[in-house]
C-alpha cells in the first residue's frame, strides 16, 4: 500500500475577488478544493502543463515568475 502525501491548501488573499459569491458559495467553493486535493482528485483530473499548447505554457510560467515572492 502506498502512502498519500498530506497537503494543505493556501488561498492568497483576493483569489476570488473577482467572483461573485456570496459566503455560502464561497465557503462551498473551499470546501470542494479542499476535497479534490484530500482525496488526490485534483491530481488525477490535472493536465500537465507540458501537454498545453505553447502560449498558455508561456502565460502560466509568466504568471508564476511574477507571483513567486517567497525567499
């Protein structure tokens, strides 16, 4: 039997200021990320970003380069 890796979820503060939903939602929204990555479903349904075509490869590690402020 393999053994899962326990992860834990951060949300940035304004992720979802653009969405507009009200707390119930939000908190639903939470609770299901929360339980796609528990139970490794967000993994198993993820597309690689090396299977995307090239310009959303480039927009993605952009976003990345750009958001990465821990030292």
């Amino acid at each position: 039997m393999t053994k899962r890796k326990d992860y834990t979820v951060e949300f940035e503060e304004g992720w979802a200021d653009e969405l507009e939903l009200d707390q119930e939602q939000y908190n639903a929204l939470i609770d299901g990320i929360k339980q796609l990555v528990a139970t490794g479903e967000i993994f198993e349904n993820a597309t690689p970003v090396s299977e995307l075509p090239e310009d959303e490869q480039q927009e993605i590690l952009e976003s990345i380069r750009n958001k990465n402020t821990r030292h």
